[in-house]
C-alpha cells in the first residue's frame, strides 16, 4: 500500500464550467484506514480566480453557526 498519491481532477461545474484540481492523498502509516486529502489550484488558473465566486454562494454565516440569541 503506498502511504501517497499525487491525481489530477476535473469536475465540470454546472455554473462556473470546468474546474481543474490537483489533488495530494496522504495516509496515515499507523492508521491506513485514515486518509488526508488536500486540493489544490494553480495559482491564476481559471479554477483558482472562479472559486472566491462559488465562496461568495454559500450559505449566510449566520446559518452555518447557528442561531445567535
């Protein structure tokens, strides 16, 4: 079992078109059940200068920490 992998991924986004990601899987050595997967971007890819926008989409913060009484 190899403890690391280094894939490219595309995802075709209905909006914001195709989004490219290379992608880093680490797994733990004592624990390979357990695996750390990073995404990244090239820097002024499409991909890295489309993501703030899809950000700027998701939910209120409001709503992701609760109700503030």
């Amino acid at each position: 079992m190899r403890d690391y992998a280094s894939v490219p991924k595309r995802i075709a986004h209905p909006e914001a078109g195709l989004l490219e990601f290379d992608i880093e899987i680490v797994t733990a050595p004592h624990a390979p059940d357990q695996h750390l997967v990073v995404y990244t971007v090239e820097p002024d890819s499409s991909t890295a200068r489309v993501l703030p926008i899809l950000a700027s989409w998701a939910t209120p913060e409001s709503a992701l920490t609760g109700p503030q009484d």
